[in-house]
C-alpha cells in the first residue's frame, strides 16, 4: 500500500482575470447558462451553483475558470476543440469528476502536506531557473495568483496520490506477466545496454547519381577497412565525417538504450564495445559507427534495506483524524507495556497489505514508502518502536526488525517490469475507477 512508482506529474492551472465591465458581452451575448440577472451592479457575475454533487456543490465560478483555461491553451497551443455545446459538456463533466475525487480524498483523509507542497514548488522553481522565494514575484508579472496557483497545486497532488492509492497500486500483475516481459526484455540488447559511441557520416547530394553514391559508398567502404585495421577512429572522423561531432572524433558519448537512434539499433544489436559497423545508407547519408564501450543497462546493484513492520489507522467517515491518531497512541503504549506488535497489527491495522502478516512490510530500499513514512523509518534503530506520525496514507507507528546489504539487481528488472505493465493497464484502470465513482455519485446538474 506504502509503495510508490513514481513522481507526481506537475499541472500549472493559470487563473483567469476578472471580467471588466467595459468586456462584458451585450445583452443577448453572455454565454451559455449565464441570465442577465447574474451579474452585480459593477458588471461582476454572481456566482451560482452549477451542480450540486454528494454532499458538496460545484460554482459556476469554477466551471467558467476551467473552461477560460482549456479555451487559452487551445489558443496557445492550437489544440482543435469540439463543437461549443460539447466542449461545455466535457468541462462541466471534468469539473463534477473533479469534485467526486475530492470529495473522496477528504473521506479517507488523503492530505498533501505543505513540505511535499514545498517542495514540488520548489522544483517548479528550479525549473524556471529562479529561487523558491522569488516565485510569487516572478508569477505575479506573468498575471498569476501565487496563492491560487498554491491551491491548484495541492489539488493536483492530492489527485495524483488519490489515484495512486485507489487504482495504480491496486493493478495486479501476475508472475507470467513479470517472465514475460523479463525475456522481452533481455532479449532486446540494445533496448537493455548503455553504449559509449562514435560516428562517421557522409552525406549524399540530394540528386546524387547512381555513380556519385558509388563513390561515396567507395570512400565509406576504405574507412571501415582502415578502421578494422587499427587506425584511429577518432582521426578518421576528424578528416571524413561530415556530421556535428566530427571535430570531437565523432564522439556521441554515453546514449542509454531508448536514447539510441532507431536507425542505428539493428546495427548495434550484434556489436561488441570495440566494434566498427560496416557502412550503412540512410535516405540522405552512409554511416559508420564504432562502439567504444557498452555495458548493461541494468548493472548490478546494492543497497541497504529494511524490513519493518507498522500499524496504519485510515481515517474516514467513521474515524476522524484526531480519533486515528489517538487509536494509534493507544496501540504504541500498549506494545510498549509489553503487548505483541504482530498481534495488535493484525486486529488493528487498515494496511490489507499487511496486516495480516502482522504488519510486517518486508526488505525494501530507499525510496520504497512515500517521504513522511521514509523518513521515520531512517531514523529508528533495530527494534526500536517510533511515535505516531501521519502519512497521506493515515496514521502510523513503525519498528524497525531488521537491516541488510542486498545485491538487488533481479529484483530491479522485476521492479522494473511491474511497473511496465501497469503503466501500460494504468488508463484503462483509471477510466473504470473513474466511471465507478460517477454512477456511485449523486449529481444533480443546474445549468
């Protein structure tokens, strides 16, 4: 239940400027689900309800915003749109979905706290190349409410764990699966291999004849002889190649797997570091190209693991999180006065992971268990019980049991092909939670 697979995606929402007077529509021009008798003395549209959801209502106010944004990135990004009466459907259905997912996260006291905040902003930040502290300056010159754009964020992450939580970690992969892709993927060599380049290009004139690529494919064909037989490849490229690198040897430098041009990866695939390609035409050019070095994309690895065991109380719409936590104080004393943790886990513990096996998690690495759990862990000695803390997931204690060295490289090609395969079921999945969360909803539509 703990673990995670990924970082939150980033979504900046921009909120949309006040509406002056002076750009109000005429009087048989205000927009669809907007009467005359909206707007204030000042021009201002009142805000109304548009559909009322559960226990909750969704503004007017928010759907016009979401729509002023999907409208503004279309412009921007020249993204075709459908039909207006369409669109405004799929928007107001964005904004209920919205709401049902909130609402949900509020029951099972899902939070995103303000470190985590923070610190994706922080990175929002480093991304544009300015200090943390001088982002709101920086968005309010761009027109952009710092504390509007805070909200959208926290929003966004809260989403992104609660789909997380409800549908990403609940994706089963069975074994088959899991051989399955480890033999596809042991089988694609260049796929599952670094390489360390250098390239030779000639190009070919755009209405070359047949006798003109014939002697280029000559002049390629004398430099693979002379580079299988010892010259230096580097000074090969230098007084031959026509391409960007041709100055620095050919030297492409270290290209992962996926980084590797596809017309190079037949090629590659029987090559060993020192190799030289026999000369190979494109539409445009001939090539060559020697591997300096390659080795396994996956290498082999260690690190240091724990195996702790912990007690999770959720809170929802039973438990508040004032009664989880104290739950979870209770539990601590009791195992400190002497209590067995394994048994208490199993008949307290709302973790279906592991609950039953006492709450025992097993042996997982750094960055296994989402920040606030990591970081309690890291600081407990072996057998030493922590205090209660919270998680997105709820209230927790944890004991360390046990601490290793692990030579992990199997287990990294099995992590990595579990969430291959449930990245690739993950929006099928989304769309099936989704669609269960709406016809579970009560909506009641008033524009």
């Amino acid at each position: 239940m703990l673990k995670i697979n990924s970082l939150c995606a980033i979504i900046a929402l921009l909120a949309a400027p006040p509406v002056a007077a002076e750009d109000l529509p005429g009087p048989n021009e205000f927009p669809d689900g907007i009467a005359a008798d909206e707007l204030s003395e000042t021009g201002e549209f009142l805000d109304g309800v548009a559909a009322i959801v559960n226990e909750g209502i969704v503004l007017k106010s928010e759907y016009f915003a979401t729509l002023d944004n999907i409208l503004s990135q279309a412009e921007k990004e020249g993204w075709p749109l459908p039909p207006d009466d369409i669109l405004q459907e799929q928007v107001l259905e964005r904004v209920i979905l919205t709401e049902i997912q909130l609402q949900r996260a509020e029951r099972i006291g899902l939070q995103v706290s303000d470190q985590m905040l923070n610190q994706v902003i922080a990175n929002v930040a480093a991304q544009r190349g300015i200090a943390f502290e001088d982002l709101p300056v920086e968005m309010s010159k761009e027109g952009i409410d710092y504390q509007d754009f805070r909200r959208q964020m926290r929003e966004d992450l809260t989403l992104e764990q609660l789909r997380r939580i409800d549908v990403a970690q609940r994706i089963e992969v069975s074994p088959r699966e899991i051989q399955n892709c480890i033999a596809d993927l042991e089988d694609n060599v260049v796929v599952n291999s670094d390489y360390d380049l250098s390239h030779i290009l000639l190009s070919l004139p755009e209405t070359a004849s047949t006798s003109q690529i014939d002697d280029i494919l000559g002049i390629a064909q004398e430099i693979y002889l002379r580079a299988t037989d010892g010259a230096d490849f580097r000074e090969l490229a230098v007084r031959y190649s026509e391409g960007p690198t041709a100055l620095q040897g050919g030297g492409l430098g270290w290209l992962k797997g996926e980084q590797v041009p596809t017309v190079f990866t037949d090629i590659l695939a029987p090559l060993a570091a020192g190799d030289v390609s026999e000369p190979f035409r494109t539409a445009s050019s001939i090539h060559i190209v020697k591997v300096n070095d390659m080795r396994s994309a996956v290498q082999r690895s260690e690190e240091k693991q724990t195996n702790a065991r912990h007690i999770l109380i959720t809170p929802n719409e039973v438990i508040d999180d004032e009664t989880a936590q104290q739950r979870l104080m209770d539990a601590h004393d009791r195992i400190l006065a002497g209590e067995n943790f394994e048994e208490l886990a199993k008949l307290l513990s709302d973790d279906p992971g592991s609950a039953n096996n006492g709450g025992e998690l097993g042996w997982a690495g750094p960055g296994t268990f989402v920040p606030e759990f990591q970081a309690a862990v890291d600081v407990l000695e072996i057998g030493e019980l922590s205090d209660p803390f919270r998680s997105p997931f709820g209230w927790h204690i944890v004991e360390v049991m046990d601490r290793r060295i692990y030579d992990n490289t199997e287990d990294l090609k099995e992590q990595n092909c579990v969430v291959r395969i449930r990245n690739g079921k993950l929006d099928d999945e989304t769309q099936l939670w989704m669609r269960r969360l709406r016809d579970e909803a009560y909506v009641d539509v008033r524009m």
